[in-house]
C-alpha cells in the first residue's frame, strides 16, 4: 500500500512538472504583457507595507491607546515625528500617482501604436488591391503601372510583406506567359530538339514587356530581401525575345522547365543560381561570371551564344549545342555529358578542369584553345576539329592534330578556306561551305523549328 501510495505521488508530481513545462511558455507571455500592472502591483504593495511599517516605527498606537485609557497621559508622538511622517505620506502618494499615470500613458501608447499599425496594414491592403486589380487590366499601360505600384510598395515593406508581392508577381508571370502552341515532335525529333518547346505562333517584341516588367521588379524586391536566397520557377512559359540586362548579382535561385527562350538575352550573371530543364535557347545570347552555378539539361541550344566566365562546376547534359559559340570564354570546373557540339565554336577558349564525356565534334572550331586543362577526349575527336593554321589548339598529351583540318583567313576577301592538302574535298574551299554541307541536317531541322511566315499571333 505504501508503494502504490509513493507511486500515485510521484505521479502526479510527474504530471503536475509537465504541465508546468507545457505552460511555462503561456504563462510567461501573460507575465510580459501583464508586466505594467505587476509592476505598479508590487509597488503600491511595498509602499502599504512602507506605511504600517512607519506607523510602527513611529509608534502612532500610543497615542490612540493613551486617549483610550482616560488617563490623561500625553502620548510620545513629537511635532517632527508628526510631520515626517505627514511627509512620508505624501511622497507615497504622489509615487501612487505617478506609477498611476505612467500606467494609463503606457496603455495610451499602445493603443496608439496599435492604430497606427492597424492604419499601415489598412494602407498596405489597398495599395496592395489597387496594383493586383490594374495586373488584371487589358491595357498594356495600366498592367505596367500595377507593377510598378507592386514595385514602390515593397520598398518599405516587411520581409513577410516583400515575399507576399513577389509571390504575386510570380503567379502573373506564370499566367502572362504560357506557352502557346507548340510542335508535336516525332521521334527522329527528340534526338535533335531534346524534347524542349518549339513554339509554332508568333510573338512581338511588345508581348514580352509584361514579363520583363515582372522579372525587373522582381529581382529589386528579392535584393531587399537580403542574403536569403529567393527560388524563382518558371514552368512552361513562353519567354522568347527575353530581354535580363541586371549586371548586380541578386540572391535569386532560378529554374526553368520547359520554356521557350530562343533569340534571348540573358545577363546570367543576375542569379545565384540557374537550373535550365527541356528548354529551347536556340540563338540565345547568355553572359556569365564564374560565381553563378549552372546547370543545362535536355536543351536545344542551336547557335546559342556564351561570353564572360563558365566555372562553379557548371554541367552541361544530353543537350543539342551544335554551332554555339563559345569564343574568348574561360572554363574552369565544367562538364559537358553526352551533349552534340557539331559546329560549335571554341576558338581562345581556356579549359581548366573541364571534362567531355561522350560528345560529338564534328567541324567544331578550337582554334588558339587551350585545351591542356581539359580530359575525356579521343583522337578520332580531334581528327574531326577544325582550326586556324596560325593559331593552332594546345592539346593535352598525346593527341595530335590533322593537318587536313587546317584552314587559313588570308584568302579572298579574309573569308576562312581550307589550306592545301590531300583532300580533294576540303582543298581551298571556303570552311562556311563545306560546314554547310556537313551540318545540313542540324541546319533544316531549325529552320522547322521556327513559326511558319503566316502563323497567328497568340
């Protein structure tokens, strides 16, 4: 019995410690809002006990207790006992008062702080309204200045607010800009366009302003949010004719599936990060820095253009680059896997760390690269390059050149020809020809990605 009386105790002494834990938290809050009123609680408490102590100290009971007793005996209460005390009285009553007063400004302050913010919210909600309803309109003007209204009202805004506007903003972005309609593609297809979006409609330079408008705002917002990273998705959007200017790189993370950027321009040097996933960037204008991480996946980049600095472990996968130039542009840390580089141009680019895995070099121009820093090449790769007489690739050990491959630019009219040779097929002729006839395919099936001369407008 005993024990099961111990073990009921410590039972409940068990839950009663629980449910101090559980509301410790609860309670504490109600202590800090409540914090005025304990204080001044606790202080008109002290100064009660003050006084019952003073009247003891001064010993006022005698002189009730002698005007009870009839003896007529005078009490031992002096005129300075009396008026110190009188004077201690009256401080504990001003303090009263005071702590009073202090109480009720407090309380006024919060009420009119709490205007104030209910004012601000309301300020923030209608302006808010007003630029979401002119995102709406259908004049080009009015939807421009709803973004703008966005734009003015997130620069004094909370965090929590900034990320509410460009979440808004997102949404319009990926509303605007939906892919029209897009090729069928067949199988012989997919090995050419990679699955990416071949619009068959046509766009204006003018449609595209919506968009930008929206990226601008957006990338100034995500910059006030300071070094958190903002994760920007673009999914099946139409986004040709793009024009992304911003030189300032912004804590912005962006992916794009499935979009159409062809005939782009793209400063990707404005994201921290980019994820580019079954898109078309056929004659595609990118700018790069080595702190931007990128990562091309699946894409149909047909004469694409790259400048500035790839690094950062940058990859390139199962993507169509053929006749992309990648001149002057330094590599460090890239991969480039199971990709078609017929055609491309890496003439005095640099190559630091950078791997070639189960790649196609037919007619790919290397000429004045450095290629010392590069691996997973193979003679018959090299065999199939072409390159400026007098301005010759490094290659990495062991691999030489064909001189076969060698042209010169001091023909007529500077125009690139192939030197003498044993090739009766290349002798003298013009490298723009021969390339033509060699990448043909590569070529029309470009030309059937771009919108007929009368497709519609979407």
């Amino acid at each position: 019995m005993a024990e099961n009386k111990n073990d009921i105790k410590s039972g409940r002494v068990k839950r009663l410690w629980e449910w101090v834990i559980e509301n410790s938290l609860s309670l504490w809050m109600k202590v800090q809002k409540r914090g005025f009123e304990l204080f001044f609680g606790f202080l008109f408490v002290a100064l009660f006990v003050l006084l019952f102590r003073l009247w003891d100290v001064f010993d006022f009971s005698s002189l009730i207790e002698g005007a009870s007793d009839g003896t007529g005996a005078q009490p031992p209460v002096t005129f300075s006992n009396l008026s110190e005390f009188i004077r201690a009285a009256f401080i504990g009553v001003g303090v009263i008062g005071a702590g009073y007063g202090l109480v009720l400004a407090a309380k006024r302050t919060e009420k009119f702080a709490t205007q104030v913010e209910n004012s601000q919210a309301q300020l923030f909600n209608d302006r808010l309204g007003r630029g979401v309803e002119l995102l709406s309109n259908e004049e080009l003007t009015l939807r421009s200045a709803g973004v703008r209204i966005l734009e003015d009202l997130g620069k004094n805004s909370s965090p929590q607010q900034i990320n509410l506007i460009i979440n808004i903003l997102n949404d319009f972005l990926n509303s605007k800009g939906k892919l029209g309609e897009i090729k069928e593609q067949q199988v012989e297809d997919i090995e050419i366009y990679a699955l990416a979006p071949i619009s068959t409609t046509k766009k204006s330079r003018a449609e595209r302003i919506d968009i930008e408008n929206c990226l601008d705002t957006i990338q100034k917002l995500a910059e006030r949010l300071g070094k958190d990273s903002y994760h920007l998705e673009l999914i099946n959007l139409d986004l040709r004719g793009l024009q992304i200017q911003s030189g300032k790189r912004l804590p912005i993370s962006l992916k794009a599936i499935n979009c159409d950027f062809s005939e782009a321009d793209i400063n990707l040097a404005a994201f921290r990060e980019i994820k580019i996933v079954g898109c078309n960037i056929c004659k595609t204008s990118f700018v790069s820095e080595a702190q931007t991480k990128m990562k091309f996946s699946r894409c149909y980049g047909y004469n694409s253009k790259f400048f500035g600095i790839i690094g950062d472990k940058t990859v390139f996968i199962s993507s169509n680059m053929s006749r992309v130039s990648f001149q002057r542009v330094a590599f460090s840390t890239v991969r480039f896997l199971h990709c078609t580089l017929d055609g491309a141009d890496f003439s005095d680019a640099t190559f630091e760390d950078v791997k070639f895995e189960s790649c196609t070099f037919l007619w790919t121009d290397f000429s004045g690269a450095d290629l010392a820093g590069g691996s997973g090449f193979t003679q018959e790769d090299f065999n199939n390059i072409i390159y400026d007489e007098k301005n010759q690739p490094t290659l990495p050990r062991d691999f030489t050149l064909d001189k076969n491959k060698a042209y010169s630019t001091e023909g007529i009219f500077f125009s690139p020809a192939f030197v003498e040779s044993d090739n009766e097929q290349l002798r003298q002729r013009p490298v723009k020809e021969v390339r033509k006839e060699l990448l043909k395919e590569q070529d029309r099936y470009y030309l059937k990605s771009l919108p007929p001369l009368n497709a519609p407008s979407p």
